[in-house]
C-alpha cells in the first residue's frame, strides 16, 4: 500500500445477564480449580482466500513480523505504482518477498527507521472485497485467483499523529497443498499485491 506501509460480545453479555442472581440460594459454590479454555488462535488456518485476508489484516493489527511472514508466498510480490515509481525514483516496479519482508519488519518494528518516525499502531477502518475472488490470468500471478479491495488503513506515530492511506489493492492469493487430521486441504498464501492506493486531499501517504 502506498509506499508500503472475530471477538464476540457474548462473554460480557453472558456476564451483565447473570450479575442479578450472584446472591440466589440456588448458586453453586466456585470451583477452587476451575478448567479455562484455551484461547481462540490468532490467526485461521487458511483454507479459502478470505481467510487469507483476514490473517493479513490481524498480523498488520498486531504488528506480528511471523504472522505475516505466514500470510506471504515464497513468490510473492508487491507491485508499486507508476506515480510511486517515478516520484520516488525507485529502482523497480516491485518488491521481492525478501524485500517486503524487511520493509514490513521496519514498519511492525516499532523503532524509526532511518529518518522515518517509529509506527505505534495500525488500524484498518475499512478492507471489503469488491465481487468475488477470480481466476487470474495475469502471467506475473499465476495459478492463482484474483479480487479487489476497498481499503483504509491508519497508521500512528508517536505523539498521536495519524497517517491515513485509501484505495483499492489487489490481491492475489495460491494455494498448495496441505492435511488437516488425515485429509487433503487447500493452503491459501498471498501471492501477490497491487497497489492501487489514493492518498486524497490532507492524506500524507508517505511511509
């Protein structure tokens, strides 16, 4: 994205319905040594593309360097745009994953990065899929589907300033193959990335 940069109610609903009856008679007594469930995981595993996108979305929320890494194919991609290219002066129209990685490493770090401020959080307001997920036939993605994004991101620095990037992506999203307790299942990885960003107007897109 330029320049690169479900919890449910149910547990406090539960809690505000039952607070009435803490002194009926009819109350167990607690259990001195309760069973606690495990935690749901972080991240889904990724057997459709959508799931894809959501583990995308949680490793940028949490600023976690190994869910992303998760997230990416070996073959990945991030694809500059033409305007970032020229004003930039940048030596290719692409990222590597290497190279994404160690830039997003930079950016979840949390540390300035040369004379770039340190990054204290990253929101997205907004990251809905327009239409369905497609065959692509676009020959630097291949074997992979395709779909479109609407997108906001907000990334904050230190001092509560907020850069505020939106637009569209493009993804690309492979799979390969995986077993799940004994059966055959589908692993999806995100291939690629296109940036289609927008800044807008009081928008500052460079990160």
């Amino acid at each position: 994205m330029r320049a690169k940069a479900l919890m449910f109610l149910l547990p406090g609903v539960l809690l505000l319905m039952l607070a009435p009856l803490a002194g009926c008679i009819f109350s167990p007594e607690p259990d001195p040594d309760p069973v606690k469930p495990p935690p749901p995981p972080a991240y889904e595993f990724p057997d459709t593309p959508d799931k894809v996108i959501k583990n995308l979305r949680e490793a940028y929320v949490k600023m976690d360097i190994d869910g992303y890494r998760n997230v990416v194919h070996r073959n990945y991609i991030f694809k500059f745009q033409q305007k970032d290219i020229d004003d930039l002066n940048l030596p290719s129209d692409h990222l590597t994953r290497e190279e994404d990685l160690e830039s997003t490493r930079k950016l979840f770090s949390g540390q300035p990065a040369g004379d770039a401020p340190a990054v204290s959080g990253i929101t997205w307001s907004l990251l809905v899929g327009i239409g369905i997920w497609e065959t692509s036939y676009n020959p630097e993605f291949p074997n992979s589907q395709r779909r479109l994004y609407n997108f906001e991101i907000n990334i904050t620095r230190p001092g509560d300033t907020t850069i505020i990037v939106t637009g569209q992506q493009e993804f690309y999203v492979a799979s390969r193959d995986s077993v799940v307790d004994g059966s055959p299942t589908p692993y999806w990885e995100l291939l690629g990335q296109v940036d289609l960003s927008d800044t807008g107007p009081g928008k500052d897109g460079a990160l």
